[in-house]
C-alpha cells in the first residue's frame, strides 16, 4: 500500500467515533398482569396483555386492579380511537353511557415511566389528580404526556402491553367518526368483553428465522 494511503486510513480510523455502548436490557416485568379479552360486533380482535407496574405506580394499580375486580370494565368500550396517538377506553357501555366510578385518584406522573409506544397510563380531565376509571394505551411514542416535558402535570404511566400490541394496532385502525360530544369512536364498538387477572404470560419463543451471529473469536 503506498504511504499515502496508509497514512490517510490510519487517520481516518483514528477519527472513527467509538461504537455505541450496547442499549440497557429493559427489565422483565413483574407485574401484577391483567388480560383484556377484546372483541367488535361478533368478531373476536384477541387479548391485550398488560403488565401494571406496581413499584412505580402504586396508588394506579391499586385503583385500575379495584376495577378490573369488580368487573367494571367487562362491557366497556374502547370509545376513543386516534390512530397514531392512542386508544382510549374503560368508562363507558356501547350505547356511551358513562359507568359510575370509585373517587379520583392522586396523579403519578412524576414516576419516571415515560408515555412510549405500548404503555399504559390513566386518562384524566385538567384537574392533574381527577383519574378513576380511564384508561389509555399509547400507539407511539408519546413523551410531550410525561411529566416535565409538555406543559400541565402529565399523564401517570402504570402499565405496559406485554403481548397483544397487534390487537391494540388493529383496534387503532378500525373506522371512526362522531357520536353526539364524542369524537373518535369506532362505527362498530369495540368492547372489552372481560378483564381478568392472569399470571405472567410464558415467554415467546426465539424467531428461528432471524439471522444468527456467529461467535466471536
């Protein structure tokens, strides 16, 4: 190789940026875990599985596990559909009738849990500590809701779709329009037949097709 260019590839490596630290492994969830069975007209969608995060939010799953055992969301919709946001449910039948609800809850957001695609959090009016029942699950990356990022209090975070996110991104498509002072809602409802307690889901099989690295020397 001439010198020239051996100088200018040893310059180029010395000014090379060092790799990236490898990401953090995200923390297996502990739960509590909570399933949604959910389904449109006769059509079965599947089951939103959620794991509640009760070491960062404590007063919210106490809350959302009150409801989930008193069968307040069995028949319930999802009654806010905005795709690329979030889907909103938890408060009210198919004919948007509003299901009484327990007191307001303190709000968490300043838990640290951020509003990322696939997490759930508490719906809530402006009055920062007004949660009950309402919930939503978030279909991207929504951090301008965290606490200290957009403007208000922020909306708590207490949970995360462990499997089932293919439901969520079906019911997020699902045609919408306007029913009386609702806005979003699905045509046809989208119902959370049951809510049930369930154990940790079994962890998913590695995708034998994904390319496989050889080892290092």
């Amino acid at each position: 190789m001439p010198l020239l260019a051996l100088a200018l590839t040893l310059t180029q490596a010395a000014a090379a940026p060092p790799a990236p630290p490898a990401p953090t492994p995200k923390p297996t969830p502990t739960g509590p875990f909570v399933a949604l069975d959910v389904a449109q007209g006769k059509t079965t969608l599947g089951t939103i599985t959620i794991a509640l995060n009760q070491e960062k939010a404590p007063i919210t799953v106490a809350n959302f596990l009150k409801y989930v055992r008193a069968g307040h969301y069995d028949g319930t919709v999802f009654h806010r559909v905005m795709p690329n946001f979030m889907i909103q449910g938890g408060g009210y039948t198919p004919e948007l009738e509003e299901r009484p609800t327990m007191p307001p809850i303190r709000n968490e957001a300043r838990n640290g849990l951020r509003n990322s695609r696939g997490t759930v959090a508490m719906a809530r009016t402006n009055d920062p500590d007004s949660a009950t029942s309402q919930f939503f699950i978030n279909l991207k990356d929504n951090h301008a809701l965290d606490f200290g990022i957009g403007p208000g209090a922020g909306y708590a975070v207490f949970g995360e779709v462990v499997d089932g996110m293919d439901v969520v991104d079906r019911i997020a498509a699902v045609p919408t329009s306007s029913r009386g002072a609702h806005p979003h809602v699905p045509q046809v409802s989208v119902v959370i037949k049951r809510a049930r307690e369930v154990k940790a889901p079994a962890p998913k099989p590695a995708d034998a097709s994904a390319p496989v690295e050889p080892p290092k020397p």
